[in-house]
C-alpha cells in the first residue's frame, strides 16, 4: 500500500511512495499525529540526484524490518530540500551544531512540536566507519525518548535556543574596498597552485569566489591569473562534459577528473556566468566556448517547452554512477575508425581507463601541443575533433539517460535566467536572449499569485509552496539583467515589483539581514536567515545588489539603506570566513564604488541602440548600472538616470556619469568604448 507520498509533485518525495515507512509529507497533519501519539519525528532531507540518498532509501527504507522499527517508533517525514530550503536551513544547522558537519541525505529527530534534539546524515544499515547502525541507532533513540525525556527535553531546547544567532554587531563599519581586497587575498591564500581551485580534495568549483576575484583583479592582475588557472584546469577537467556541454556537482579528486556525476541547475548557471565574465575580462576564446556549451545544454536538455529550466539530473543511469558519460577505448575506436587515435590521445582515453576501467574524457592535450606532436594543422585537427565529438554525442545520447529531476524552482531559475541574459548580451547571441524572454515569460505568468507573490516550485502543472526570498531576489536580479540586455522597460518594472515585496515582506523592521521567509510564512521553530553562500548565493546577498542596483535606477536612497543594513551586520564575519560571504563580497564591491551609470537613449530595437549596448557588454564592468529608454520614456521618466535626456541629431544616444561626475554624450559606438575603458590595473 502506498504511503501518504504518493499525492505530491517531487521527485524527490515520488521515489519514497511505495517504501514500507509510513511517510507523511512535511504538514499540519504528520505534526499533529507526532503531538496525539506523543512519538518523536523521524525528519529524512534529501532531493532527487542525491546518490547517498538512493543509497540509504535501497538499505534501510526499502527494507520492511527497518520500516516496521521506524513505523512502530517515530512520525516518519520525508522532505525534499529544493522545495523545503526554510526546514533544510533550520535543520542543517541544528545537524552542524550537533555534528559538526552536514549534508545529504540529513537525518534529524524531533519533539512533537519540531525542536531537533538528535541529527547526522547517512547511516548504514550496520556499524560502519565509525557510524552506528541504523535500526540499532532507531532503537536506541526510541530507547531515550521513552526512559530519558527530560534530558532530550532539555537539549531540545537549548539547540533551538541556539538557532539564528548568527548576526554580529549591526554597530560594524560599511563595507570599503579593503574589506574586498582583504577577502580576495584570503581566498588566494586557499589556492592550489599546482591543479587550480581551493587545496585539497573533493574539489567544489568556486563560481562566487572567483567572480571576486575578477573583481578585484581590475586593480591588482595577480588575482586574474588565479582565477584563469581555475577556470582552465576545470575546463580541461573531467568535472566538464566535454562531450554535451555543463558541470558536474563536483571532483572527488584535486586534479577535476574524476566527478561526482550529477548535474544541478545552480552549478551550471552560475558556472556559465562566470565563464562568460572571464571572456569579458581576456577575451580568451575557450572561456566563451564552455560558457557557450553549458547553456547550450541547458537549452537541449534541462528546458521544458513552456521555458521553464528543470532542476537537475542525476549521477546514476542504468543502476550505476556515471554510466552515461563513460567509454571504452574500444567503444571510441568503433565509433571512430581512422579519427580515433588523434581523439583519444586529445582527451586521454586509454585500454585501461581512468575510472572502473573506463575512461573519463578530460582534455589531456591541448589542441596547439596535439597539433605539433601528431604533425597536423591546428585547424584540421579542430575540426577533427569537432567531428568526433558530435559522433559521440549522438551515440551517447542512445543510452538510457539520467533521470530528470522535473521540478522548476523559482530561485533556480532565475540563477539560470541571469546567465542567459548575460551571455545573449556579451556573446550578441539571438537564442540565448529568447531562451531568457521565453523564461521569464513563463515565471511570471505561472509562478505568481495573489497580487504578485512568488510561489516557489512548479511541476506537472501545479505551482504551489510560499516563496522565499531567494524566490524574489534571484528572479529580480535576472530581470534587472534581462532590461540590461534588451533595454525592454517591462523587465525594469518587473524587477522593482518583486524588490518592493522584498522590502516590505523579507526586511527585518529592527534594521539587520533579510530574513529568508516572508512575513506570512508558516511559523516554525525560528524565522531564518540564511546568510552564507554556499553552493547557491543567499538571498540575503543578491537582494543586497539588487537593491544597490535599483537605488541608482530610481534614485531611491530607500533601496540603499536596506542594502547597506544587509551587508554591515556581518563585516566581521566577512573578514574571517570570505568564502562563506562570496556573492555578498560582491555586493559589498557594488557599495564601495560611487553610483556608476550609463543612460542610453533609443529604441531598444534600433540598430543604433543596439549597437550601443553591445559596446556596454564588451567589458567586464559589474557595478555599472545601465538604462535603456526611448525619448517618449525618459522624457515621462522620474528616474535621475533620465531626467534631461535626449537624443542628439535624432541618433541613440549614451550618457556616462561615473562618480558624480557626467561625461559629454555620445552617440557613436567607438566613442562610447573609449569613454568605457578602464584604467590599466598593476
């Protein structure tokens, strides 16, 4: 008989509904149950691409012992993190102060009223490593709540009591360019010299971390070399599909071969943004091409036909991890005959593999080494390999594929929303702007309700669950980027609605950090704040540099007085863990620089506006903020950016104002592109 997981939409959830656990979904329901029975909860986060989930999900709750100890002991609730991130935030760090340490699958157990008082991770079925088994951990937990209440009573409530007190002293100085600086050389220190990225294995890319660091290398040029070392040996790396385009989860070892072979959205559109600020900054024609190639996947195989973007695909194809991406050296030579030992020796195939005996393509040769060994042209070997790599691809795609995790996640998408608007604009590349329109066309006609709201997920037709506030910071964020990119004033307008709800919903009245939850969220054991950057920015961050960016939209001084007050609080806890506060590094970038602005007056679908906001895109240039308006607009506009703004001689015309000061307009690309240079950084 199904469980009461058979009626939800994830993924996630829809892979437990035949398990023997009597699983309820988070709800009113499961916690009243655990209050009339008087019986802990047994609290499972996971999401659907997670391999140590499946792993436990196989040992433990598909096994009807361990089900019938969990069904007789607890409240057993299943929760999917990526439709959840208020109770994956509440709870992982309950597991961190417990433990130490986090991840997925969590396994936390609760009083009936939902105060953790016990946590981890995975558990195996028998002791192992160190670990306890897990019937024998279940027992032992029903053991305690039965003999030795008040002390888990006690403990409860002093780890909720601890929850949330994360915030230092709102009395810290505003951000300044040495706080920026001082962080970017903290994470140089991490660097690994020899294989890029941080010392150390498993290996995370980075994509908040090395943005600051091309921040900062417009002053100082030795933090672009690191950056360039990381985004290189990654691309080269088997953390790369060098075959479909995009990145895996992460490298399980320290020289990006080996991943862990899951694919998520938010990797994937954060890697693609700063691969394609990395061309911006050098021009470098394979950062274009890896950017180009993960969003080129996104396209093919990550979006639905309304244009929603699905959130991830899964490590295991045909019951085994990384099936869909491995080869054989005699699998390669079949497929490509007489072209086989140039690509191989190009992407370091050999009989005995790098993985299982199987081989991981990584780029073993570059194209100009390759070319001098074999006594080949570069360009015909390109385009041998341009050859090769579509005949693999084509049979690769005959294998039984990942499974699809379906969901459409608001944040998510706008993370991915924001790296097509970027690169349709650098890159002046027509589908990567319709895929963005096409986007956030869907979000905002399938994800809103009730005058506005955000919902936060979507799938099979049914938008459903609260919005938080990475739901309207990354979306509007996107949208402002989306304006920046088409000059359309619909995304403009767009943007500053969901910032208004943001300030009114998410902003905490006693001044301080957003709060993730809105206003009328469901009361849970705290109101939460999530401030670090981890592997998705917080929302905290990107709605700081949202609001930074619209206060010189409008001339709202409003707008930068929230932002300042989502930065400040946590100025220390900047300067000793920067990693943790990466994408906020970027916003306090943004606040440490006076308003830069570039007015452009035209038809956004001229030629001769259009010209000019290419000439905008062509350098890496975050912090400056930039409006589009026809004559009609900026005439009517009550925007400073466009107050006395006019056309000259009847032509598009740019205005640049760079610390208070404007420079004269322009109307001819060349002269903007002067105006827009940069000074030589040392």
């Amino acid at each position: 008989m199904a469980n009461r997981l058979a009626q939800e939409s994830s993924p996630y959830l829809l892979q437990h509904k035949d398990n023997p656990v009597d699983w309820y979904p988070w709800s009113e329901e499961a916690l009243a149950r655990a209050r009339e029975d008087d019986k802990p909860i047994l609290l499972s986060i996971g999401y659907s691409a997670c391999h140590w989930c499946h792993v436990m999900a196989h040992e433990s709750f598909e096994d009807p012992d361990t089900a019938a100890l969990i069904n007789s002991l607890f409240v057993p609730v299943k929760v999917d993190r990526e439709e959840r991130p208020d109770l994956d935030s509440i709870y992982m760090e309950a597991v961190q102060r417990l433990t130490g340490s986090g991840g997925w699958p969590m396994t936390v157990f609760l009083t009936p009223d939902g105060r953790p008082f016990f946590g981890g991770t995975y558990f195996p079925p028998q002791p192992r490593h160190g670990l306890p088994g897990f019937r024998m951990l279940l027992s032992a937990i029903g053991d305690a709540y039965r003999d030795r209440r008040s002390d888990l009573e006690r403990d409860a409530t002093q780890i909720a009591a601890s929850l949330g007190n994360q915030i230092a002293s709102p009395a810290s100085p505003e951000p300044d360019l040495d706080l920026v600086q001082r962080a970017a050389r903290a994470i140089g220190a991490s660097h690994d010299h020899q294989y890029g990225g941080l010392t150390g294995a498993p290996k995370f890319p980075q994509p908040m971390a090395i943005e600051v660091l091309l921040r900062v290398a417009r002053h100082w040029k030795p933090f672009l070399q690191m950056a360039e070392h990381t985004l290189t040996a990654m691309a080269r790396g088997g953390i790369y599909d060098q075959l479909g385009g995009g990145f895996h989860r992460y490298s399980v070892d320290e020289q990006w071969l080996v991943p862990h072979f899951e694919k998520m959205l938010y990797d994937n559109a954060q890697l693609a943004r700063v691969y394609t600020y990395a061309y911006q900054v050098t021009g470098n024609s394979a950062y274009r091409r890896v950017a180009a190639g993960t969003l080129r996947y996104v396209q093919r195989e990550m979006t639905a036909t309304h244009g929603g973007f699905f959130a991830t695909q899964d490590a295991d194809s045909d019951g085994h991890e990384g099936t869909f991406y491995l080869w054989t050296a005699d699998q390669i030579a079949a497929l490509l005959g007489p072209d086989a030992p140039l690509f191989m020796q190009a992407y370091g195939v050999t009989p005995r593999g790098n993985f299982e005996g199987k081989n991981i393509l990584h780029v073993a040769q570059d194209l100009a080494a390759l070319a001098a060994t074999s006594g080949t042209d570069p360009q015909a070997l390109e385009a041998v390999l341009v050859r090769c790599r579509a005949t693999l691809l084509e049979a690769r795609d005959r294998r039984i594929h990942p499974a699809r995790d379906e969901k459409i996640i608001t944040a998510w998408n706008g993370l991915m929303l924001r790296a097509f608007a970027t690169a349709a604009a650098v890159f002046d590349d027509a589908t990567f702007r319709q895929t963005a329109e096409a986007n956030a066309a869907f979000i905002l006609a399938t994800m809103r309700h009730d005058g506005g709201r955000l919902l936060h997920t979507y799938k099979d037709g049914r938008a459903k669950l609260n919005g938080y506030l990475d739901d309207y910071a990354f979306l509007a964020d996107a949208l402002l980027a989306l304006y920046e990119t088409t000059g359309v004033d619909r995304w403009r307008l767009e943007a500053l609605a969901l910032a208004d709800h943001i300030v009114d919903r998410f902003a905490d009245p006693a001044g301080g950090p957003f709060y993730s939850t809105s206003s009328d969220h469901e009361r849970l054991i705290h109101r939460p704040r999530d401030l670090y950057d981890n592997a998705v920015p917080s929302g905290n961050s990107v709605a700081a540099e949202v609001l930074l960016r619209l206060a010189t939209h409008t001339g709202d001084e409003h707008y930068r007085t929230l932002a300042l007050q989502a930065i400040t609080p946590l100025h220390d806890s900047i300067s000793a863990a920067p990693l943790g506060f990466a994408r906020l590094l970027c916003a306090a970038d943004m606040a440490t620089e006076p308003a830069r602005e570039l007015a452009i007056i035209g038809d956004p679908a001229a030629a001769d506006t259009r010209a000019l906001l290419r000439c905008a895109h062509a350098r890496f240039d975050p912090n400056l903020v930039i409006g589009v308006a026809t004559p009609a607009q900026a005439a009517a506009s009550t925007s400073p950016m466009f107050q006395g703004r006019v056309q000259l001689g009847g032509t598009a015309t740019a205005y640049l104002c760079e610390r208070y000061v404007c420079r004269r307009p322009v109307t001819d690309p060349d002269a903007l592109h002067e105006l827009l240079r940069p000074p030589s950084a040392p």
